[in-house]
C-alpha cells in the first residue's frame, strides 16, 4: 500500500514541478487506469525494482540534472513498457 501512496505523491510531485495547467487533466486518467493495472499484477520484488528506478530520478532531479533525470525516467518507463508486456503475454 505504501508503494502506490509514494507513487501517486511522487506524480503530484511531478505535476507541480512541470507548472503545466492542462497536464493533470490529460496524465491523470492515464495514471489511475495504470494504478489499477499494477496494483493487480505487480509484485514485490517488481515494486522494489521499480522504486529504485523513481528514486534515480527524483536524484538526478534534486541535483538539477535535466540530462540525468530524462534518462533516468526513460529507463523507469522502459521497465514499466516490459513489465506491462510480459504481463499481457503471461
């Protein structure tokens, strides 16, 4: 449960950072009908994976490294894009 609580406030997060006034409105049904996808198929080893990948970038964000950032959320949407894959193959 607490992983889904850190992933909602990490997106908040992302939200006011972008200061984009029609984003929520377009990512945020995106992101709840994921929620409900991994809340369902995600285990906890894939949480942990996964929480490794966010915590990369909300680092590369901290240290103000736009470049470090970009590749670390590529890489955390990479392994989202493999997780929902190999889930919809199984």
């Amino acid at each position: 449960m607490r992983f889904h609580e850190f992933d909602r406030e990490f997106k908040g997060l992302l939200l006011q950072c972008a200061k984009h006034k029609y984003a929520e409105g377009v990512v945020g049904p995106l992101w709840s009908a994921t929620r409900r996808f991994l809340w369902v198929h995600r285990t906890r080893e894939n949480k942990v994976a996964f929480a490794e990948l966010v915590a990369r970038v909300i680092d590369a964000i901290v240290a103000s490294d736009e470049a470090a950032a970009m590749r670390a959320n590529a890489a955390r949407l990479d392994h989202l894009d493999e997780f929902v894959r190999a889930t919809l193959d199984a």
